[in-house]
C-alpha cells in the first residue's frame, strides 16, 4: 500500500488494511479539524488503488478481515469506483468480514436509496459518522454544514439499506459556552440516529486551525475536565438508541467507558459521578492523543 500525508482510521479499524482511495476531506473546513490540512481534496487513480489492493493481496491474502477506505469521506466515491474497489477487495481478501469508511451526512444523501442498497450487497458494511454535536448552535460554530435533521436524514438512510453506523461526539465541540446544550442534544441527536455504535471523543485544540485563532481571539474557551465529564455524564444518561455499543477508548479521552446504550448508561453515570469526585484516576495530560 502507498500512503499520501497523514492518515487516520477509527480506533475500531487499528488492525484494518487501509486503502487511501481518495485523498483529504472534500470539505475540510471543520473549524477544529487538522486532520487533512495538509492536502487538498482528490480522488486516486483508480487503477493505483486497485493495484495497492492487489499487491495487499499478493503479501496478506487471508489475513485481512477488515479494509479501511480512507481518507476523511471516501464514502464520496463514485459508484464505478466502489464497484471496482470492492470487486478487487473481495477478490484479494476471501476472510473478508468487513469493510467501512468515514462518511459526511451529505455523502450518504446526495446517494439515492438504491445505490446505498446496493454498496451495501457489493459488501461495504459500516460507516463511520462525526456530527460531533446535536447542538444548532454547535454545528454551525464547527463550520459542519449539516443540520440535525440532516444528520437524522443519512443515518434513516443509510440504516433503510443495511449499513451499520457508528457516531462520534466532541466532548468539549460547544466551548464553555454550549457546554450543557452540546452535551443534551448530542444525546438527543445519538438517540435520533440510533446507530449500532456510538464513541465520543474529547476536542483538543490543535494549533494552526480556526478554532486555534478562535481561542486566541477569546472567541471559544474549551471547558475544563470536570465540565467535560458532566458533558460526558449528561451523554450517557440521556442518549437513548434502540442498543448501541459506546466506547470511550480514544486517546483523547480522561475517563476510558466501555457499555451498552442505553442499558448500561446509569452505571456508566456511576463511573463518572466517581470520577468527578476524584476516586478515579483519570488519564494524565501526557498520555492523551488526538
Ligand atoms: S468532515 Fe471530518 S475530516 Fe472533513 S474537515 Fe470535518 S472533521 Fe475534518
């Protein structure tokens, strides 16, 4: 496999093969987001991801179980290259169990039901959605583009076709500010999407980027770690999907939470409460990753 700039896979996908079939983000403009800064957006050469496909092939054949199609929103794809992709995929790799991407709302919609139906049968099995907040007022200060309606929209969809879902949400994303609403309508949006799984991430504030310039203007202050955790608490007392598995295992996070939404939420709620009053230990600043 051949890799431009940085690369990024969920903390789900860590023994995936990953295929950069496009490079960056289509939309790059998240206000927090470094991510893809250093690129700008593009599709690869078909014929190159194909032949990376192949050479995985030709070295790991039947030990690749789950292939990662990256970069930022690969679901954008045309439907002639994911054919192409997943053909070879399937053709390179027969233990195969799964393969996903990360996806904006607007790439699932701007598919139509049956094209996301038929993804679905050529084997592409989960995306992976970042709304980040519930809140209006959120979204639109994280330059998301995309309303909670628009959100609940893709992930109707991309549920009516079979396609497992797993959202994240940026403890911190409303500032001091939003703090409580960012925390109750992402719970809200969670309950709304009822995805299979849920993560939430903890922001941090990367130098170079809009909300870097934000900070230092005195236009967005992150809320300290007893405010995240409230943040944290409110999500998993009051996120309320049919059944999803909820992790809090990324590195950017304080208090690492593993449990079933909603059932284990009150006994999550317990962990934090004891957290908040310092009989757990909580991650040291050193050992968080973005
Ligand atoms: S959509 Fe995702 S990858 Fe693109 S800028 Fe926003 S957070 Fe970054």
């Amino acid at each position: 496999m051949r890799y431009q700039g940085s690369l990024y896979r969920p903390p789900s996908e860590a023994d995936a093969c990953i295929l950069q079939a496009t490079l960056g983000c289509s939309w790059n403009r998240c206000t927090y987001c470094a991510m893809y800064r250093d690129k700008a957006f593009s599709v690869r050469d078909l014929d190159e991801s194909l032949a990376d496909l192949r050479e995985a092939g030709e070295r790991f054949g039947g030990r690749v179980t789950k292939l990662f199609v990256a970069d930022g929103d690969a679901l954008i794809l045309g439907m002639p290259e994911w054919e192409a992709i997943l053909s070879e995929a399937a053709k390179q790799f027969p233990n195969l169990r799964r393969v996903s991407c990360y996806a904006q709302a607007c790439n699932v919609l701007e598919k139509s039901a049956d094209e996301l139906a038929t993804l679905r049968s050529w084997d592409l099995s989960r995306l992976y959605i970042g709304p980040e907040s519930g809140d209006p007022v959120t979204l639109k200060r994280i330059g998301k583009n995309t309303t909670f309606e628009q959100f609940v929209e893709a992930a109707d969809q991309a549920r009516a076709a079979g396609l497992e879902q797993s959202v994240i949400f940026l403890l911190g994303a409303g500032g001091t500010e939003r703090s409580a609403e960012h925390a109750r309508e992402s719970a809200r949006l969670a309950t709304a999407m009822n995805p299979e799984f849920l993560a939430a991430l903890t922001l941090t504030v990367v130098p170079e980027t809009p909300l870097a310039r934000m900070e230092e203007k005195g236009r967005f202050e992150l809320p300290g770690i007893l405010d995240l955790l409230t943040e944290l608490r409110t999500f998993v007392a009051e996120a309320k999907p049919d059944d999803a598995l909820f992790r809090t295992n990324h590195a950017s996070n304080y208090l690492p939470l593993a449990g079933r939404l909603p059932r284990d939420g009150a006994a999550m709620a317990a962990s934090i409460d004891a957290a908040l009053s310092g009989q757990v230990k909580l991650r040291p600043e050193w050992s968080r990753g973005l």
